[in-house]
C-alpha cells in the first residue's frame, strides 16, 4: 500500500483548524496519520471532520493523548513514527494577563515535542510558527524569511513573542542535535472549517457577519487559505531542499474593509450587518480599551504587512488560491455550521 512505503506521520494539535487540515492532506497524499490530542473525549468528532475532507476517506487515522505541557505520552506518540508535523500552539483571541501563559507552553511545548522525537529517533519535523516571527522587527515590507521578529519591539504583543521564541529555539535546538527541520511561517488562515468550530482567524469573518463591529479597523493583513497551508506542509515533507530552511506562506495583504467588500458582494443576505466606514486610528485606539480584539491589533493599525512568498512558491513548487476564494470558504462554512 501507498500509505506504508510514505510512512507514519504524527501530527501534534490535530484537532485544530490547521492540524484537522494538515492530517486531511497527509491521508489524501497516502500518509499513514496520528494526532495527539489532550483528550480522547473529541476523537471521533475530530476523525469525522478530518473525514469529510476531499481525499481523506480512506487511510489509516488514529489518535493518542499528549500535552505540550507534560512528558507523559510522547514516547508513546513517536513510537514508529518517520515524521513530526507540529502544528500545535495556543493562538489567543485577546489579550492575556500574562504573557507567559501564552509563550512558555509555546517554547517549551515544541522543545518538548523535538526532544520526544530525537529520543525516539526521528529526524524529520515540519514545524507551524507564522509570519507573527517574522514581520515585526527591522525588516521593511514586503517582509522575507531573512527577516525576524524582535522581541523587545512595541509591536510585538505576547502571541509575536511566543511564536517567535519558540520557532527561534526550534533552530537552536535543530543545529545542536542535527534534526532536519523546516519550518511553515503562514498568516491570517482563513478556509472552510473541518467540524462545527471556527478559531480566532475564521472569527473575524464570522464577526463581520453578523454584525458584531459598528465600523472597521484600518488594519491590514497577509491571507492565506487553510488548505494551502496544509499543502506547503506536504510539500515541505516531500522536497528535500527543504531541510533547514523557513518558508513564508502567505498570498496578498488585504485590509478589513477589502475582507467586508467581498462579503458584502458575495453574501447579499448579510450585506447590511457589515460595516462600511473606517476607523480613524486614534478612535480605534480609544476602542481598544473595551474591545479585546482590537487592542490585540491596535498598535499595528495603518501599517504596511506585505511579505513575499517567492521562496515558496521557488523551492516548494506552492501557489496559492486567490484570497477571495479562502474568504467565501470561511463564510460558506460558517452558514452551513449555523455559526452565523
């Protein structure tokens, strides 16, 4: 069988939105898959929209009990394991309290995860960051995979810190033990959701749905569809000019009012809950006391995001879908999941 000669593949946080696509992808391209989840209570729903995905009916999918934040299980998880996808991260909708909530279980989550995979001999890891370690120190747009985030910037709020930490202790720790690491820097993932849960990306389109926000944000982001993200992770497994090397998978920078404009064309029934006007920046600021959200941005309002995904698309072979399409995807998928 295909699936035994391309090998297992484990998938750390399989039941999110990314690590639900990335297992989908694998199964379709004839990998054998297993997810670490921190509860078997949500296997089966997670394999049932893991499922429903084109090309993932068939293959060998299981399920094994591992935390970021303890030891137990991950011996268990890599055993015969040829490959490590860790896509497991906590990505907040506001603001923690304290930062380290956030950057210890990333940093020490995925040394934790690298470690595990050295002590039962796998050499290969595909790690998730984001352009969050990328696009917010001195670089200028369109920012490159030459580019990192400083830590010490006032741009950089606790989520920047911890994706970059953690992907810059990846490296650390792929140079000392000889690992062969890629690592999948992606933006804003929007798409259609696997299972009846949209996560803090998919938010801001349901957000504008239904109304929530009386006026826009003049804030710009990168976007990229969720299936192409999982894609980029294929490839990476698969070309070995990969190894050692980040990659930025993101497609054009779009603002909240183009994201609205689409929906609003696209999504006539909704059009009158979507706003239309602009914050000026200085009244978004004074929002952000009361909006979580929006003080998770409001720093960043007005600024140039761009980043280049050249790389990519040259050693990967990657292209992205137009970014209308990963919008309709989440909308599409939010109505038919009653979300909106």
């Amino acid at each position: 069988m295909q699936a035994e000669t391309k090998g297992l593949v484990l998938v750390t946080g399989i039941g999110g939105f990314l690590g639900r696509h990335v297992a989908a992808k694998l199964l379709a391209a004839g990998y054998e898959v297993r997810g670490t989840l921190r509860s078997l209570k949500r296997a089966k729903a997670v394999e049932a929209a893991i499922r429903s995905a084109e090309g993932a009916a068939n293959g060998k999918l299981s399920f094994i009990v591992a935390d970021l934040l303890s030891n137990s299980g991950w011996a268990a998880a890599l055993c015969d394991v040829t490959v490590v996808v860790h896509t497991a991260s906590p990505f907040p909708s506001k603001v923690p309290k304290d930062e380290n909530d956030l950057i210890a279980p990333a940093r020490e989550g995925t040394l934790r995860v690298l470690r595990a995979a050295c002590d039962a001999g796998v050499r290969r890891v595909v790690l998730t960051s984001s352009t969050a370690a990328v696009s917010y120190g001195s670089g200028r747009a369109p920012f490159t995979e030459a580019d990192w985030t400083d830590i010490d910037s006032p741009l950089a709020t606790a989520y920047y810190k911890s994706k970059t930490l953690a992907e810059q202790a990846a490296w650390v720790f792929a140079r000392e033990s000889g690992l062969q690491l890629t690592v999948i820097n992606p933006s804003m993932i929007l798409g259609p959701l696997l299972g009846g849960e949209n996560g803090t990306s998919v938010g801001l389109v349901r957000a504008l749905l239904i109304g929530k926000y009386p006026a826009l944000p003049d804030f710009r982001v990168p976007v990229v569809d969720v299936r192409d993200v999982a894609d980029a992770h294929v490839r990476a497994l698969q070309v070995p000019e990969a190894i050692g090397e980040r990659f930025i998978i993101a497609g054009e920078t779009l603002s909240v009012k183009d994201i609205a404009m689409v929906l609003r064309r696209d999504y006539p029934a909704y059009a009158r809950k979507i706003p239309r006007f602009v914050l000026p920046n200085w009244l978004a600021g004074i929002a952000s006391r009361f909006d979580p959200g929006l003080k998770l941005i409001v720093a960043e309002l007005g600024r140039d995001a761009r980043v280049s995904n050249e790389k990519a698309r040259r050693v990967l072979g990657w292209k992205p879908r137009p970014e209308a399409e990963a919008i309709r995807a989440s909308a599409d998928s939010l109505i038919a999941a009653g979300l909106v």
